[in-house]
C-alpha cells in the first residue's frame, strides 16, 4: 500500500490596511468629558451692577462701614453688631440717597461670612457700596 502524501501550499495574501481607530474615538471621549466638564464653570457667573467711572451727581455726605472681623463677628462703624440686626441698619442706608457703605473684610475672615453679608447687602437694595482693605487679601496670599 502505497501512500500518497500530498502538500497543500497554503495562500497568504496581503491584509488590506487598515487604519486603527480606537485610539482616535478614545481621545475623542476624553474630549467630550473635558468639554462637558468646563461648560457649567465658564457660565456660572454672579451678577453685580459696578458704578460708571467718573464723577457722581451726589457725593456721600455718610458713609458708614462694615467690618468684618476674622471671628466672623460683624461691626457697624466700629460697633460690634449681630447679624440679625444688620437688615435693619441697611434699610436706613437704603433709604437715604446721599449714604455710601463700605465694607472692610479681614484677609483671615471666612469667606461665607462675607458673601452672606454681601447677599444681605444686596437685598436690602444698597447701590453705593465700596470695598476698602483690598491690598491686605494681596498680602495674605
């Protein structure tokens, strides 16, 4: 018996080129996530009227100032006052067209007893308002 051993040469072609794509769709993602991710921060933005340069009609004949002390205990012009009793000082501001107020924040002070006092500030209506002490919050940096 005689056997008969056949070789079968196997045909390889050359694979068609291909271009990889999954790095290209991940970078692509990473892009969309940082893209999500930047939107909110770039529009949240706090509106607040700030006064033309120039001179005023009026000049303030009072001003008044707002301490704030890095206890976070608020003072009226040096007198130490609550919290509770600041609305009811600046409703008289308010009304009296030729008042300004300042406030002076320590450099220490926490800075969520500052934005409630500008929130109150705000709502009582005040448009004359300064911010004195600034070159302090450059030194503590």
């Amino acid at each position: 018996m005689s056997r008969s051993i056949r070789s079968s040469a196997a045909v390889f072609e050359d694979p068609a080129p291909a271009l990889n794509v999954t790095p290209l769709i991940d970078v692509l993602l990473v892009l969309i996530v940082m893209l999500i991710l930047t939107i909110p921060i770039m529009t949240h933005k706090i509106p607040i009227d700030l006064p033309a340069p120039g001179p005023s009609g009026v000049p303030p004949v009072s001003v008044h100032r707002i301490a704030i002390a890095p206890s976070g205990a608020l003072s009226w012009d040096g007198v130490p006052i609550g919290a509770e009793q600041l609305p009811a000082r600046l409703a008289t501001v308010a009304k009296d067209p030729v008042s300004a107020l300042e406030i002076a924040a320590d450099a220490t002070s926490r800075y969520d007893v500052f934005a409630r006092t500008l929130a109150t500030i705000k709502t009582a209506g005040i448009t004359r308002l300064g911010f004195v002490g600034n070159e302090k919050m450059v030194a503590a940096l």
